[in-house]
C-alpha cells in the first residue's frame, strides 16, 4: 500500500520554513508543497535528492548501454572481464 504523501500549504512553508525543512531532513520523506490547492513543488532532504540523482544516472548509463548493444558497439564479456584482469594485475604490482 502506498504512503500518504506529507503536503504542506506554500503559506505554512512561509511561517515555518526552519522547522519543515528539519522534519524533512529527519524523516527522509519528499513532502509536497501546495499553492492554491494544487501540488506546486516537492521538497526533499539533500540526501535524498544525491540518492535520486545517483540513480539517475545509473539508468543513463544502462539505458546508453542498450543503445550500443543494438548498434552492435559493445564488447564481449570474455574482452571485458581480460581487461579487468589486467588492470587488477597492474594495480597490484
């Protein structure tokens, strides 16, 4: 079952900004801010926000992976895991 999200009205934001932001710092959960009723913006704890860009970019990476796999540019496995085997080789001296 999905949470329910945490909204604050954009004026309550205003009145009370050090503190909502603490609450969203501690609780780790986005929380929606709302003007005129409606869902304006959603604040997250930095933390979040780092985790969520890391991800991002993981599925960029994959997703650009996939790319070149159906353009036929990518390596073989046996390629790969051989040049892995010699850096860790030069690594370790």
């Amino acid at each position: 079952m999905a949470k329910i999200p945490h909204i604050v009205p954009i004026t309550d934001l205003r009145q009370d900004a050090t503190s909502i932001v603490k609450r969203v710092a501690t609780s780790r959960e986005p929380l929606i801010i709302t003007q005129r009723g409606r869902a304006a913006a959603v604040l997250v704890s930095m933390e979040a926000y780092e985790h969520s860009q890391h991800e991002l970019e993981i599925l960029r990476l994959l997703a650009r992976g996939e790319k070149e796999i159906e353009a036929g540019k990518g390596c073989d496995l046996d390629m790969v895991l051989a040049e892995a085997d010699a850096l860790l080789k030069e690594i370790q001296g």
